[in-house]
C-alpha cells in the first residue's frame, strides 16, 4: 500500500516539475537565466523527491509493474499542460493519452 501511495507521489512531482520547468523556460531568455529562475529549482527539489520516492517504490514493487503505472506521466503532463498553462491539445494526443492509461490499467490490474 505504501509503495503505491509513493508511485503516486512519482506521477505527481514528475507532472509538476515539468510544469516548473515550462513555466521557468517561458519567463526567462536563454538557458542560464533559466537555470537561475526559481521555478526551475524547485523543479530539481521535486526531482529529488521524486528519485527517493521512486527508490522506496522499487523496494516494494516489481519492477514490471511500477515502470509502466509511472508511465502515466504521459497522460498527466499532457493534461496539466492544458489545465494549468492553457496549451491545446489535439485529438490524436487525447486518443493517446486514453490508450496509455489502459495500457498501464491492464498492467496494473489484478493478475499483473
């Protein structure tokens, strides 16, 4: 239960830092005044977490099993992007993001 409360952990800072990272990347003009911005830092502090909590997932995990259901990213990224920062999406990436996540529901279902 734990390891799957920390997988979620995972998609959640992974969303967020890339939100960081997107919203750091427009505000400034070149790489280092990126480098500089607050939002990419915590970025990297998210990052962090997440690399301790992905190590505490794998503890408690198959590997089989919480490589792909982190996958998800690829359907909360894209999702956030169009909540938080207004970016469209089109059909073909909505009809993507619905064949991952039942990708990762057949993964993750009973008898994985």
């Amino acid at each position: 239960m734990i390891a799957l409360l920390l997988l979620g952990l995972c998609i959640v800072a992974e969303t967020a830092l890339e939100l960081c990272y997107k919203r750091a990347a427009d505000a400034t003009d070149g790489v280092v005044a990126a480098l500089l911005h607050p939002l990419t830092w915590l970025g990297l502090g998210l990052w962090a977490v997440q690399a301790i909590a992905w190590i505490l997932v794998l503890r408690g995990l198959p590997l089989a099993v919480a490589y792909p259901v982190n996958c998800l990213t690829y359907v909360t990224v894209p999702l956030a992007s169009l909540v938080v920062l207004k970016e469209k999406l089109t059909a073909r990436q909505i009809g993507a993001c619905v064949l991952i996540a039942s990708g990762v529901a057949l993964v993750a279902g009973r008898g994985a």
